[in-house]
C-alpha cells in the first residue's frame, strides 16, 4: 500500500504555516474514503486492532480530530485506518508512509505480528498529544511495548515543529526534526540520513545506538552522527525503479538549480527550497507523473520503455491526498485546515477544510461502497476513467479544475477568517462548518463542472461515429 509524503518546515513555506502531506495509495483502484470528525464520546475506551488483535491502553481524556478512515461496510476485515487528522489542540498526524528495511536489523529485533501497525496509529495516537514532539514521544512508546508488524514513518506537525519518525525492525524507532527552512520528500523507502544522538533535533530508542555499535551495523564506520538510510534501509533494485525516482522528482521540482540523476540512491533527507513552498506546489508534486521528462506515461519525449521505466507520484491507486496545515497568522481557533482531494489526484482538485468542527461535509463524509456520483470520491474517479485515454484532450479541463478548486478554497478561508475571528464556542464551529460546508458545495460544483466538460468533449470523438 504505498503513499508518497512531503513535509516543509515553517520557515520553507510561504505564509510560515508548517505543512505535511501524503498520498494514501492502496493495492487497486478502489478503497473507498471518507472525511469525519471524531469527538471524544466516540472515541474507544477499549481499543483492539483488528487485524494482530493488539490490545492497546489508551489514555483517558481523548481529544476531537479528524480523520479519512475506511469505509467500513466497504473494507469489514481491515480496521479502522484513520491515515491523518488535526486533533483540538491544532496537532497534525499522518500515518503511514510504508517503507522498507534490511535483513541485517530484522535478524536482530524481528517484526511482531501481533503489534501494531498502520491501522491502529493515528486512533490511538493523535487524540492523546498536545504537540508534535509528544506524538513521537507517545507512538515510541508504543512500539517499544507492543512491537509492530510493518515498517512505516509517520509525521507529525503543530505550529512551530515537523517530526518524521521511522520504524526500525519490530520494536525500535528513530525521528528527526525537519529543519525550518527545509523540506523533506519520503517515497516508500528508509528516509532519515544524517543522525545525531545527542542533537536536540533528534529522538530514538533509548537502545539504538547501542544496537548499532553491538551488532556492527554501521558500514560506513562514520560513528555519531549516523546514516540511518545505510543501515536500517533496503538496497533493492526494486527501489530504484519504485522509490528512488519519486524523491528526484520532488527534490527536481522545488529545487531545479541542483542536477541530480534519478537512480541516485544517496539523496538528502531534507532540503532547502529554491522558493518558499505553497499548497500549489504541494499538490502538483503529490499529483505529478514526471511531466516535463522523457519518463511521463502521457509525454510525447522518450521510448515506451522510457514511459513505463518509473512508478508515477500520481497514478491510478490514489485514494485520497491530504495537506495538514497549521497557520500562524490567524487565531489557534482557526489554525488547523485540512486540505483534501480523493481519488487518483493527476484528475482532482483539492479543497481546505477548518479540523475546528464537530461535523464534516456530506460530499466528503458520506462515500459508498459502490459508485455514486454524490460522492466526491466517485466523482474523481469517474473524471478519472474518462481523461485518462486522452489526456492532452481534457487538459486545459482538469487544469481548470485544480485551479479554481484552490482558488475557490482560499476564497472562502479569506472570507471566513475575518468573519469568525471574533467568535467563539458553538457559534465559532458552527461558522466553520458552514465555510466547509460551502468549500464542499463549490469543490464539487468545479469537479461535476469537469465532468460535464470532459463527457461533451469526448462524446465527439467516439468511434462510433460515421
């Protein structure tokens, strides 16, 4: 199930929000997503995972978030799945970016198949934690209890501060900081480079180094500070086709002054970028299929074989692409904003939506199991089915699209924020969530709008035609 994530620090984005960002992929085309709010009556008490059956003891006292779990009736035997959210106290989580490892740490602290994983992190995390650093903190503990069955890393995000953590092995555990002014592209793939145990910026299993040095792990005999890529990470020929590639492209995009060649397995963990980074920039890379090189599948330059050489940001198995922002420019009441697109995202639009709420729209709550053209989901992958055989044809439609989608987002984050700055209580949530409300009702209007256009454009070109 892979995902690709970008972080940015709040000295790297342009409004000083700090900002962290995934693709949730899937295994095929379809896994039904929805948008909600979770508020602490709903919130278990009693948490078990369903698929190790991890029995997890949760804190008292949960906050509300939000969260883009799995439609249940769709997915029974799976969990849960809540992937990202912003919790009350204008906390962000994403989880999880799957990743990969080597035999040499598995043979030392193997996986634990009744641990946790994917499916249980941000329930049983994101509604305990007051800033980022408690989120690692916090989910460190539990995996240093319970073990895990998967590799992953997972961000986290509040106003000041963007931590990455990674999973090393069954039980142990590594996160570092983003640096402010930095960003940072994770693609499938062991992330974190350079590592300092005694850096403030860092944070692990109290063991790891001790791990490092007793089983002789450290293969570029660097000492402190450490590569953890070279020595928790994989070396797969598989990666450099799968993940590597993603990273170049992202680190391409924000930094096109630096030459560096695809395959190239020892790229920095974080970055400084050419420019101050923006939603837009975010949501082009996450939606990106290596357009302006010979590797696009819809480009005209390079072989077939160049076509196919690379596995695209942007591809059929998106499921929903989230941007979890926290602003400082505008009251805390106010500060968290879930962007969101569902569906495979070179064929979306993405829309802002204010996390200080008690309820979201039907357009994004409410998806089905089958298709249903109320839902924005289906609606995406309707535009999906009909843009993909031509997409040069529905182009200047789906530019359209994801343009006015933002512009039309930011409209009424502008409108609303000079509105309810002086609210509060149920009077403020209640502002917030008409703004949403509309943001949805305007999102699929643009998206119905594409369709339509698209439909009538093809609907000319069909060969049934004499």
């Amino acid at each position: 199930m892979p995902c690709t994530t970008i972080l940015a620090g709040k000295q790297a984005t342009a409004d000083g929000s700090t900002l962290i960002a995934r693709n949730e992929d899937y295994g095929h085309a379809f896994n039904p997503k929805r948008f909600i709010v979770v508020t602490p009556d709903q919130q278990p008490k009693n948490y078990q995972s369903v698929n190790s059956k991890c029995k997890v003891e949760l804190p008292a006292n949960p906050m509300r978030y939000t969260a883009t779990p799995e439609l249940a009736e769709a997915m029974p035997h799976t969990g849960w799945w809540g992937e990202a959210g912003i919790n009350a106290a204008n906390v962000a989580m994403s989880a999880t970016e799957t990743s990969t490892t080597n035999s040499r740490i598995l043979g030392i602290d193997q996986l634990n198949q009744h641990g946790i994983g994917e499916e249980d992190f941000v329930t049983i995390v994101l509604p305990y934690i007051r800033s980022a650093r408690e989120g690692v903190k916090l989910l460190g503990s539990y995996l240093e209890k319970y073990g895990t069955y998967e590799s992953n890393g997972v961000a986290f995000s509040d106003q000041d501060e963007v931590w990455y953590l990674e999973t090393i092995g069954g039980h142990h555990w590594a996160a570092k900081k983003v640096p402010d002014d930095c960003y940072v592209a994770a693609p499938n793939w062991f992330s974190i480079t350079d590592f300092d145990f005694q850096a403030d910026d860092t944070m692990a299993s109290d063991d790891l180094e001790d791990l490092i040095k007793t089983y002789h792990l450290d293969l570029d005999q660097s000492g402190n500070p450490y590569n953890l890529r070279h020595i928790f990470g994989s070396h797969h020929d598989s990666d450099y086709a799968y993940n590597i590639p993603r990273q170049w492209y992202i680190q391409r995009l924000f930094n096109p002054e630096i030459t560096q060649d695809p395959a190239d397995p020892n790229m920095p963990f974080a970055r400084k970028p050419a420019h101050l980074l923006t939603i837009e920039d975010f949501k082009y890379a996450l939606s990106s299929h290596y357009q302006q090189t010979k590797y696009d599948p819809y480009g005209v330059a390079g072989s077939e074989a160049d076509h196919k050489l690379f596995r695209p940001i942007g591809f059929q198995r998106n499921q929903e692409l989230h941007i979890l922002q926290i602003r400082s420019n505008v009251p805390a009441s106010l500060a968290g904003v879930q962007w969101l697109a569902f569906g495979p995202n070179p064929f979306n639009g993405i829309a802002p939506f204010y996390t200080n709420v008690l309820d979201t729209p039907s357009q994004y709550r409410d998806t089905s199991k089958h298709f249903n053209i109320a839902n924005m989901y289906w609606l995406t992958h309707a535009i999906a089915t009909v843009a993909d055989e031509h997409p040069f044809r529905y182009q200047a439609d789906l530019e359209a699209l994801q343009q006015n989608t933002i512009a039309a987002g930011r409209q009424q984050l502008l409108a609303t924020d000079q509105t309810a700055a002086k609210l509060t209580g149920q009077k403020l949530q209640q502002a917030l969530q008409a703004a949403n409300a509309k943001t949805a009702e305007l999102s699929y209007n643009l998206a119905m709008k594409c369709f339509g256009a698209c439909v009538e454009t093809g609907a000319l070109q069909i060969k049934l035609n004499f």
